[in-house]
C-alpha cells in the first residue's frame, strides 16, 4: 500500500470490498479516491498486502488454506510438509492425497515417519508417487522450515521441469551468494529464475537458504500456477479466460454480468470463438495485474482470467493488462493533490529525461508505488536528477524505482543559516573556497554531525566551516568541521 492510500482496519474475517463503484461489494481501491477499504478473509493479512492476490486466488482454488481460527500466519515460516502439501494441491492432486491418506497402506519408509503429522501422511506418500520428492532411509524432517532452494525445487518439479533442472546443475550463476547454492540445486534455481516463479533481491542475492514464509510461498505458487496447471491440464474447474466485448451493472436484484469473447475449448464448444455471459458476485476480487482494482477497471478489450464459485458467477477477475517501461532522469514531480477528506484530485505527474535526449511527462497513479534500495517509500521521495525506472499500465504511472540517486559534496563557510517554516525547509548559504556562495535545502531527514555526535540544525551558525554531502540536490548530510572565528567551541 502507498503514502497515497490510507488503510483502514476491518475487524472481521470476509473479503476485500472498495468504498463505491458497481458491483456493490466490488474488491479493491477506489480509482480517484486514494483510500482502499481492506476486509480480509483471512483477519490477518494486513502486514501482507503485497501477497494478497496470491492468497487470495489460490485459497479460491483451494491449493493453500488458513487455520481453523480463520487466520493465514503469513509470516509464519513454512514447513516442509506445508510447502509439500500446496505444491500438491496447485497440480490438483489434494483428493488424491486424501484418499491416500486413508489408506493404510502407506509404503513410503522415511526414517522420521512417527513425527509427519496425519493430515500430511497421504500427501508425503504422493508426494513420492509424482516424483517431487525421493523416498528413502533418511529423515523428511516434516515440521522443518522450508528453505527457498527446497521450495524451487518442488515448484520445479511440479511444472514438469526436472530434466531441464538437471541439466542446468552445473551452471554458474550470477547471484552474489550463488556459491550459498547446496549441491544439486543450482539447476532448480535456475530454471525457477528463468520461469519467473523466484525473483532475486535487490542486493543481487537469491538467498537460497533462508527459510520460506507462507506469504512467500503463496507468492511462488501464484507465478508458478500458469505452467503448472498447463503441465497437468488442470482447469481447476471454474477458471475462464477471455476478451471483455460488454457489460452491465447491476440493476436491482439483477446482478452485474461480463460478456467474454472466448476460444473453443474442444469440449464444452467446439469451432473458432464464442460469446459468454456470466453474472459477477457482489464481493468479486478484481486485480489489475497484481494490484487491487475496481469495476471501473475492467474494459472492453481487456484480456482477463476469471474464476467462478459454484453458482457459475464470478469471484474473480484478473485484468491481465499490458505493461510498458520508460528509464530516464527525473526533471520534476509535481505530487498529488489531496483533499481535505482524503480524496485525490490530481494524480500529479513526474517528468523525465529520455535516453534520447527528450523530456516527456507522465500522470501519477492515484496509488503509485515508489521503491528505493529495495524498500517501498513515500512518493515525495523522487527527486529531480534521480535516475528511475517507470512501470505503465494504461498510459498511468504505477511503480517508480529510484535506481541512482546523484551525490554530491563541498566544503565552505556558512555564510546564512536559515530555520524551517511551514513553506520551506531549513536552508544553508555557504561560501565556497573560489569565493562563491551556494545555497541548498536540507532534507527532512538530513544529519547534523559534529565532533562525532548528532546535534541539532541550530547549532550550526555563521562562520562555521561545514562539509555537505547532497543527494538529488538536498543536504542529507552536513558536518561541522571547524567553529569560526570568534566563536568558542561548546563543551
């Protein structure tokens, strides 16, 4: 979520609902309001909104579950037979695995058989059965967290991918901590990588040892589903896609509909492409990619991927949207315009400096999301001369990542020390050593240093010689080397 939405906690455990816009109920922020109302299924998933398309999808499907107590724990670390048991379900193997587990012939011989829970007996032995793991005379280790090398694996093997994996163990990767790889997984990570169902870290690691979230493994599985499902010619029953050719609201006890202009799927039609109508439910989730959206969002011509619950009317949408990319140096960003009760008016916009040479203008999502180093950070961050990276989605600007920011420093004698008002920030003048003045603006979390210790910006004053550091044009760092003449150092 962004500095541009305000969060507002939902006691309960239902599902995400936007403030307006037909279908009522409709899941998501309101396009224009810079507010999203966030009611969960699970009463747990406010520190993983990030997941939350993950979650939310697959637990339609059924490949991952909450906890009787109607929790998801997304940061619980998860364990091996956690991970085991959904990567079984995402193949649509979980009745299999039940009726295995009633079966009391249970043939596989893990030494550590005693200490896998009973829910996870028949999912080990299938698990075993497709391949995904080896049986053997060693541990399994059930209640271990799963680590990511594991967890790639599994995915991996799930997509019919095993041959290629083993192919690629001798790569070289180019992970910083590629060496942290154990023997035997590099091929996995690679193909798991290259397939899109692991990303790497900003920091250029892979981390292929650290231990699995279930909000992380809902992730995995999410971008993992496509070719999984296609491996095993799943339809995981109720999953449509199509073209968005019409559709209409609701109209009192008429529900909304969506009309698809779909491909023949061989079974149920047969010939070109067909015309189909479905009803929308009141609480359908719609995502734009892999943000929240709302009815308003879908439009004719989009390419979506929906799912619908056993009435045959829809609780998903999924608007599977084109994205473009612009890189350039940042020029100026005018911020959004918020009114009093929190509504945008004005998406605002940030300008940029092609590779080209040319300046061109972009409007601000009401919800961009700005990252730098790896974290997400307020919109205001950006600053002109910063190198970025624009993600589009329908001609809107919804990520920024600051990848460079400019830096900069010089020394001199303050010459004016001027405190923050409410129009401006706290501002320095200083002389520099060829005699001329340089005026610059401290940012709002700039450091005063002196004699190795923090002090406060009234500290510094006239005749100080100062050494500054800037980044994007504002002091993020000032260090008083020297008190200037006449004035006596403090104890």
């Amino acid at each position: 979520m962004t500095a541009a939405a305000t969060l507002l906690a939902v006691v309960g455990a239902v599902s995400l609902t936007a403030f307006a816009g037909p279908p009522a109920g409709t899941r998501g922020p309101e396009r224009g309001s810079g507010r999203v109302r966030i009611v969960l299924e699970f009463d747990d998933l406010s520190d993983a909104l990030w997941a939350l398309k993950a979650i939310e999808k697959l637990s339609l499907s059924g490949a991952i579950k909450g906890y009787g107590d109607g929790t998801f724990r997304p940061g619980n670390q998860i364990t091996r037979a956690e991970a085991l048991a959904m990567a079984l379900r995402l193949m649509g193997f979980d009745d299999e695995a039940a009726r295995a587990a009633a079966d009391d012939g249970i043939s596989v011989s893990f030494a550590d058989l005693d200490r896998v829970p009973e829910w996870a007996r028949g999912y080990l032995e299938l698990a075993v059965t497709a391949g995904l793991i080896a049986d053997g005379t060693g541990s399994f280790e059930p209640g271990s967290p799963a680590l990511r090398h594991w967890a790639a694996m599994l995915l991996v093997k799930a997509a019919g991918l095993d041959a290629e994996a083993q192919a690629r163990v001798g790569e070289v990767l180019s992970f910083t901590d590629a060496g942290d790889i154990p023997p035997g997984y590099v091929g996995y990570i690679a193909v798991a990588v290259e397939q899109g169902f692991i990303r790497g870290f900003p920091d250029g690691s892979v981390r292929p040892n650290d231990p699995i979230t279930r909000a992380q493994m809902a992730a995995l599985m999410e971008r993992s589903e496509d070719v999984i499902e296609a491996r095993h010619r799943l339809k995981h029953g109720k999953k449509i896609t199509g073209i968005v050719t019409g559709k209409t609201d609701p109209t009192g006890t008429a529900p909304a509909t969506l009309t698809l202009e779909r491909e023949a799927d061989g079974d149920t039609v047969t010939g070109g492409v067909y015309a189909a109508t479905y009803d929308v439910a009141p609480d359908v989730s719609i995502y734009l990619r892999d943000d929240p959206a709302t009815w308003a969002d879908v439009l004719p011509g989009d390419k979506v991927k929906l799912r619908l619950n056993d009435e045959g009317q829809i609780v998903f949408i999924e608007i599977k949207a084109e994205q473009e990319e612009a890189e350039g140096i940042v020029v100026a960003v005018v911020p959004p315009t918020v009114a009093g009760n929190g509504t945008v008016t004005d998406p605002g916009s940030i300008t940029i400096t092609l590779e080209d040479g040319t300046d061109v203008t972009f409007t601000l999502d009401n919800n961009v999301v700005v990252r730098f180093r790896g974290d997400e950070v307020a919109p205001d961050a950006v600053r002109p001369t910063d190198r970025v990276e624009l993600k589009l989605i329908r001609d809107l600007v919804r990520t920024i990542v600051i990848d460079e920011r400019v830096k900069e420093e010089f020394e001199g004698e303050v010459t004016a020390v001027a405190p923050a008002t409410d129009a401006s920030p706290a501002s320095l003048t200083v002389r520099l050593d060829d005699g001329s003045e340089r005026t610059v603006s401290l940012a709002a979390d700039a450091h005063i240093r002196y004699e190795g210790d923090d002090v406060a910006f009234d500290f510094i004053q006239v005749g100080d010689v100062v050494e500054v550091k800037l980044e994007a044009g504002s002091a993020v760092r000032v260090t008083v080397e020297g008190r200037g003449s006449g004035e006596e150092d403090e104890d």
